[in-house]
C-alpha cells in the first residue's frame, strides 16, 4: 500500500463525526443498554458511505483521530484488557469480562 494523505481541512472537517462514528467510539452490547439506546460502530466502509468520502479516506482520518485523541497507555491499557480476557476464555471458556455479567444474572 502506497503513502496517503488527507487534506488537513477535510480532516478538521470530518474528524469528530468519523471517530463517534466508528468502533473508536462505542456504546454497545457489553453495556447491557436496550436495543434502541446501543450504538454499535460502523466499519470504515458505511462511515464513508454515510458522508460520501473514499473508504480510505476515512480510514486515515479515524487512524489519525484516534491516536489524537486517546493517549498511548489507553491503546496499551485496552491491548492488556484484551490479552487477559483472551487468555482467560482459553483458559476457562469465559473471560473475567463477561463473568461477572453471569454471576449478576444468578444472584
């Protein structure tokens, strides 16, 4: 894949709406919200759907707008949160994440 870039108005311009937009930005399913208040991201593929860019454009801005807005331990925080639940499930066939959702459930 070749060097890419993105004009920095367009970025300024569409930054904000890709990241609450895409999975960088998620109120979901592990909330346990009702349907109508979850709020799944999109792939970068229906976000540049939905604003009428390039795929790759959008792409770049969520890259770029992510590492601008999250500082480097919440990427590494989130890498150790997904290693442990990953090793817990294939340890026990359930992650600490979503146990504690079980044991609530049976109380």
């Amino acid at each position: 894949m070749g060097f890419y870039f993105v004009d920095p108005d367009t970025y300024k311009k569409y930054k904000d709406e890709v990241l609450e937009l895409s999975h960088g930005v998620q109120i979901n399913f592990q909330e346990h919200l009702p349907a109508d208040k979850r709020q799944p991201g999109l792939s970068d593929e229906a976000i540049a759907k939905k604003l009428g860019l390039e795929e790759q454009v959008v792409r770049e801005i969520r890259c770029v707008a992510e590492r601008d807005k999250y500082p480097l331990d919440e990427f590494e925080a989130a890498i150790r949160f997904k290693q442990k639940a990953c090793r817990e499930y294939a340890k026990e066939g359930m992650s600490s994440v979503m146990r504690k959702y079980v044991k609530r459930s049976r109380d």
